[in-house]
C-alpha cells in the first residue's frame, strides 16, 4: 500500500510535485482483461494484461523501484503488443527504461470520387528508451539525460548522443537540449529495397517550453520530403518529390512571434 501523507485539516491535498516528494510503500498490481470506455459513442480502450511491482520510500534520497509490463492494449486503431516500464534508483538519482512494441495505423484518407478509399497500414512501432536522472523537487522538477532513444520498422529514429531533458511542474516547464535525431534508414545505391529512404536528421540545439512561450532553435540536415511522403502513406499517383531539404530554425513565440527560419534544397 502507498502513503501519500495525509494533508492537515483546512490545507489543500498534495499537489503532484509534493506526492512524488512523499510517495511512500509497495504497490503488487495484476489486471486482465481490462475493457473501458468513456462513453458508449467512444471506442473501448481494451487491456489483455497489465502487471505492475513498485517499491517506493519517502524523501528525496529515498529508495524507488518499479517493474511495470502490458500485453495487447488496443485503443482507437491502435495496438500495443508488449510494452514495459522499468525504473531503479533513487527519487534523486535513478534510471528509467521504456520498451515498446506494436502497430500505428495512422487513418484512412479520402479517395477521389470513383476511387476506392485510402487506406494507411499499420507501421511497426518497436521502440526502446533509455534515460537517466532525477526528481530535484517541485521547483527544479526532472532533470537528467536522455540517453538512448531508438526505434525500428517503418518509422526509424536514432538518437546519435545524450540528450539534457527537464520537466518542472510548478510552474510548468520543459526543456531539451543537443537532441539529434537520425530519421529513417541509410538508403542509397547499395541499400536493400526493403529499406525506407533516407529521413535525414533533426538536431535540436535548445528548446525551452512553459504555458504561453516557447523557444527552440535548431537545424535541418538533408530532410527527405520522399521519405516522409511514403511515411504519411501518400499515393504515388497523388503526390511526388524529390526534394531534399536543409536549413535551421531559431524562434522565441509568446505574445508575438520572432525570429528567423532558413530552408534550402540540399
């Protein structure tokens, strides 16, 4: 059983940030066949199995631990075969790692008249990530570094280096920086057919975000527009491109927008 501490009467109940400074106990959590649904118009979310053993002690220097699995979770079109959740340390200094594999299926598109419909497939979603950090209390929130976020199949991602990430959530506000991400396969002349084309890579320098602002700055390098066509599953009788894109961005959006996005065929 979890203690969360019991507020002092007259006082507000414990806002997020306080309960993760407070959470205290052991939780042995088994579902199967999990089915709910908002409301009858609303498509069920649907659960095979979901097994969870958490262990967690007070404080910031206190110990956490958790082991969290799902099975065949389907939602909207979507199915999650497998899917786990791991995290060792402490509040202050722990790891995380995320495991994830199933199928995407973006939607149907419309059809021309005397057209069949469109319709998207499924892509393979098989995804790993792999973090490490720690909860600095309600002020500093979350900080650490990504360190390893890759994904397979359809929609190939590959982050080259760490990653500096921070949540804080009060006030709100996330931050991520010296995140480059490879997109899609190599490609090229000596590539196998079954290969996607090459996605290019996104390198995010900085971005700052808090409710009402955000800041980002990055660059662009060698953007596939094809690759990207084929990942929305566009029609090749609708549209085509060979256009290979570069160039960087540097903005900062509040109450006005400023500042200066360059794009160049590559």
């Amino acid at each position: 059983m979890f203690n969360t501490g019991n507020p002092t009467a007259g006082k507000a109940a414990p806002t997020v940030s306080a309960l993760l400074d407070r959470l205290a106990g052991t939780l042995d959590l088994q579902l199967d066949g999990l089915r709910w649904a908002a409301s009858p118009r609303v498509q069920a979310v649907q659960v095979a199995q979901l097994r969870a053993r958490a262990q967690a002690s007070a404080g910031l220097n206190g110990r956490i631990a958790l082991d969290a699995s799902l099975r065949d979770a389907r939602a909207a079109g979507q199915t999650l075969q497998t899917a786990g959740l791991q995290i060792d340390g402490t509040r202050a200094r722990h790891t995380i790692v995320l495991q994830a594999r199933g199928d995407i299926a973006p939607g149907s598109g419309p059809s021309e008249p005397g057209q069949a419909p469109h319709t998207t497939h499924p892509s393979p979603l098989n995804l790993s990530l792999r973090a490490a950090g720690g909860w600095l209390g309600k002020t500093l929130g979350w900080r650490g570094q990504v360190t390893a976020l890759d994904n397979t199949g359809n929609w190939p991602i590959h982050l080259q280096a760490p990653a500096a990430f921070a949540l804080a959530t009060a006030p709100l506000r996330l931050q991520l920086s010296h995140a480059a991400l490879e997109l899609g396969g190599t490609g090229g002349a000596g590539a196998s057919s079954a290969e996607p084309p090459q996605g290019g890579v996104i390198d995010i320098a900085n971005l700052d975000y808090a409710p009402g602002s955000l800041r980002t700055a990055g660059r662009l390098q060698r953007v596939d527009t094809a690759y990207w066509l084929a990942l929305a599953d566009a029609r090749a009788d609708a549209v085509r491109s060979s256009l290979v894109l570069s160039g960087d961005w540097d903005l900062d959006v509040g109450a006005s927008v400023n500042g200066s996005v360059a794009l160049f065929s590559a």
